[in-house]
C-alpha cells in the first residue's frame, strides 16, 4: 500500500465509523498532511453540518498551504447547505487533491475536480476507489435512482425455516447475530414489516442492541389496515411508525390511528400496494436506505418487484422441520427456474454460531 492509499485507507475508516448519522449526505472522511506528517483529520458528522474537508481544514489551519488533502469523495462545487469545499482547498492555498469517489451525481460530477485543477491544483483519482464506494453504496444507490437502498434481511434455519409450524420464531439466531442484525437498523433510515409480522411478533424495530443508536423510521405495509392498535409500533413512541396502506380504507378506519402523535397512516392511491410505489414515496420522504425484515409475503414482494439490493441472510445450524413451518419467501414466489432471482455472493463469514451471508442481486 503506498502512501496515497495509507491516507485514503485512514479517511475511509473515519468515514466508517459514520455511517448512518449523515443520511440523506454520504459518509465522507478528510486527512491533510503535510511533509508526511498528519496535520489535519475531519468527518462529515451530520447532514447540513460543515462537510468532512472543512473539518480536517480548520484542524490543519495554516499548515493547510502546500499541503495535500486526501478525501474519500470528491469535493462539492455547488452551494448546498454549506459552501463548496473545492473553493475552500483552493483558498487554503492547497498543492495537491487525493480522491476515492467520483460524486454519483451526473449534475456536478467532476465539476470539483474541474474547479481544482483550473486553480493549478494537482489531483489523483480512484485511489481505493472500490472500498469508498460500498461504503456509500446507500448513498450513490439514492442519488442514481431517486429510491432507497433496500437490504432484505432474514434469519433462518439451515433448512430454510424462520419459524416453528406452530409459529414460534424468538430466537432462531443467537445474540451475535441479533445484533449484527441491529447496526442494520442504526445504519438504515427506516425498517419495513409486513402487517402479518406486526401480528405475529409484535416487534418493536428499534436499535437496542450494542450500544443502541439511531432508531429507523418503522414502516408497515398494511393493505387493510389490521394494525392491532394495542402492538408496540403503536404504543411505543420511541420512532415514527409510519403504516402505508391501500385506497381503500375508509377515514373511520384512519381515525383510530389519529390519537397517537408518531403514528402516521399514509393511503397510497392504489387499491393494492405496490412496491415500486412504496419505494417511490419513500425517496421523496428522503428515506436513503431501508431495511425490510420480513415476514415472507413481504419479501417475495419486493423480491419479484426486482427491488432487493442487497439480500443480508443469517442461518442458524438448527434443523426445525415441518411442512407448514414458515420460509423466509413465501407468497406467490417464481414458477419457473429461469424466473428465479440470481445474485452474487458478496461476503460469508461466522457470527457467532450462525453463517452470515451477504448477496446482491446480478446485474446491480
Ligand atoms: N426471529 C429472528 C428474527 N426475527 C426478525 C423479525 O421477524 C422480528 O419480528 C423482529 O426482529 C423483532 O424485532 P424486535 O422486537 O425489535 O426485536 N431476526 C433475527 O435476526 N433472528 C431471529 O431469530
């Protein structure tokens, strides 16, 4: 690794360490150095704070001149709720710019690395380029397609259950597992159910485990609207719920939700959910990224909506049995083998006990 990459590698496990609290911004770590030493480090803490070069600047103060900035995306050109950070390197009177990531977005891609080089400054692109762009992979997703990322996640049996015949699924999975699961739930703006999984568990889909966090927005697709009002989403205020239901429920029905102050029952226009629609609405709403957890006919929803990201499996070495036990894609599912969703096995690695698998979809 030389010594560019060394930098880059720096600012890329700062920017790690953010993931979740910038949302709808990128993740973004900045190093200035200086004669080879370190004389400046910043982040990218929250949306509509100062960006991650602006904090390493103030840090490097007048040790900025002739130095060098390595930055996990390239600096923004335009005046978004902060000034430009390429007019900023450029008044700090900066030799030369080291990038990860071009900015994703076709309006002002390369626009910063116009304005630097104009300036006479020196920049270098795609330095560990891969490894900066999954980290904002949510990110660059939202940019590019006006919708969230979506992880589905499931836990599973080795053959294929996520609960009992009779029902029973707490816990299939250990507590490591569990609470990878949970830095989902802080990394992710918002987490999705199904109505039958709210009757069913009664969850409460916020990020207890390891230290807490961020809690998602809980979101329910609810076409008749059978959200029990005694369950947790709706007794529990500690995170909007936000229930999408069908046009066909009538305001008697939405009334009974009215009483609580985080509830918010939104009917889509359609009879029927769809899921495009629901990803649709959730970009305006600024929702970059969504974690749906189930049950099955949720997952086979978006699972033949083409809408999965990224599929995050764990399976736990049990065998539990049962012709009627529950998988984790239910619903009408593929009837052909050609139909069937193929993705790339992206990471597999022990969690405690269980397997964690990560897959994305071919052709994302
Ligand atoms: N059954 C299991 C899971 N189950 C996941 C969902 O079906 C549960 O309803 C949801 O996690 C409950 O949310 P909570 O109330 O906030 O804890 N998920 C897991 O990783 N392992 C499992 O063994």
């Amino acid at each position: 690794m030389d010594r560019d990459e060394q930098y880059i590698k720096l600012a890329i496990d700062m920017a790690k360490t953010t993931v979740g609290q910038t949302s709808p911004n990128p993740s973004v770590g900045a190093v200035v150095v200086k004669d080879n030493e370190v004389v400046g480090l910043g982040v990218h803490v929250k949306a509509g704070e100062a960006h991650a070069e602006i904090n390493a600047l103030k840090m490097a103060g007048d040790k900025a001149k002739n130095a060098t900035i390595y930055v996990t995306l390239e600096p923004c050109s335009h005046y978004g709720k902060t000034p430009p950070c390429a007019q900023a390197i450029i008044d700090a009177g900066m030799k030369r710019v080291v990038i990860a990531s071009d900015d994703p977005n076709p309006k002002v891609a390369g626009r910063g690395i116009k304005m630097l080089e104009n300036a006479g400054i020196e920049v270098a692109t795609g330095v560990l380029r891969e490894q900066a762009d999954s980290l904002n992979a949510n990110f660059f997703h939202f940019i590019e397609t006006g919708e969230p990322y979506v992880y589905l996640k499931t836990a599973m049996t080795l053959d294929g259950k996520i609960a009992t015949s009779s029902g029973e699924s707490q816990w299939i999975t250990g507590e490591n597992a569990r609470n990878d699961g949970h830095q989902y739930r802080r990394r992710c703006d918002a987490i999705l159910v199904g109505v039958q999984t709210v009757i069913n568990d009664d969850p409460k889909l916020t990020t207890r485990m390891e230290g807490n966090g961020k809690n998602p927005v809980r979101i329910i697709l609810d076409n008749h609207l059978r959200t029990p009002l005694s369950s947790q989403l709706i007794q529990n205020d500690e995170a909007p719920t936000w229930i999408i239901t069908s046009s066909r429920v009538s305001p008697h029905q939405l009334k009974a939700y009215r009483s609580k102050d985080h509830v918010e029952v939104i009917s889509l226009k359609s009879p029927a959910i769809k899921i495009p629609e629901v990803l649709r609405y959730l970009g305006e709403k600024n929702i970059t990224s969504l974690l749906v957890e189930g049950g099955g006919t949720i997952a086979d929803a978006f699972v033949r909506a083409g809408k999965v990201s990224e599929l995050v499996a764990y399976i736990a070495p049990k065998l539990l049995g049962g012709k009627d036990a529950l998988t984790p894609v239910e619903g009408k599912g593929f009837e052909q083998l050609k139909q069937a969703l193929h993705l790339r096995i992206h990471s597999t690695e022990m969690v405690g006990e269980d397997i964690k698998v990560t897959a994305i979809p071919k052709g994302r």
